[in-house]
C-alpha cells in the first residue's frame, strides 16, 4: 500500500471499527502499522479507553487486481503439502506471541 491508500485504510478503519471490549471508536493515533506491502497491511489498534489491543489485516482490492499474475501464480501451486504442515507446526512450537518482531526484524 502507498502513502494515500495507508490513510484512506486508516480512515476506513476509524469509521467501521471499534474496540472489541468497551464498543469505543479508534482515533488515528491508537492506529499502527506492523506491516504493508504493495496488497496487504497489518494493523494493531489500541482503545485509548480501556487499552485493549487488536490486529486487522487489510487487503488493498485495486493493488490486488493490478497484481492478479502475481495471485494467479500462487494458486497455481496447488494444495497444502504434509511439509507445508510440519513447517506450520514446528514455527508454532517456537512461536513467542511477539508479531512486531516477525513484521519488522530489524529493530
């Protein structure tokens, strides 16, 4: 997602979202972004009322179209692998909770 398409799905998020505990709606500042590419973005949303934090995935419908050979390629490779499972299982086992430092290694 570029610059303008990052606030307008900031802006979405104000008007449609609220907290999951106390009903309250988000101001722009209890919005942060984990992760974007040019499809998708990750939010976390903190309620500044009761700090009750959530995470929203946003797809970006028109940079998906503009990327449909990219999406084409990837359902052609066809059904989950038993490896594909065990990959699954054994990055859960070592899994900490911690998402921020999976999005953003470097800090």
């Amino acid at each position: 997602m570029n610059l303008d398409e990052m606030k307008d799905a900031i802006k979405y998020m104000q008007r449609t979202c609220k907290c999951t505990e106390c009903k309250s709606k988000y101001k722009a500042l209890d919005i942060h972004v984990l992760a974007a590419n040019n499809i998708e973005a990750i939010f976390e949303l903190s309620c500044h009322k009761c700090k009750v934090k959530s995470i929203i995935s946003l797809i970006n419908t028109y940079a998906e179209m503009k990327n449909e050979h990219h999406l084409r390629a990837q359902e052609k490779t066809g059904q989950v692998s038993e490896n594909d499972i065990l990959d699954v299982k054994n990055f859960l086992n070592k899994f900490d909770g911690n998402l921020k430092r999976i999005f953003n290694p470097q800090k």
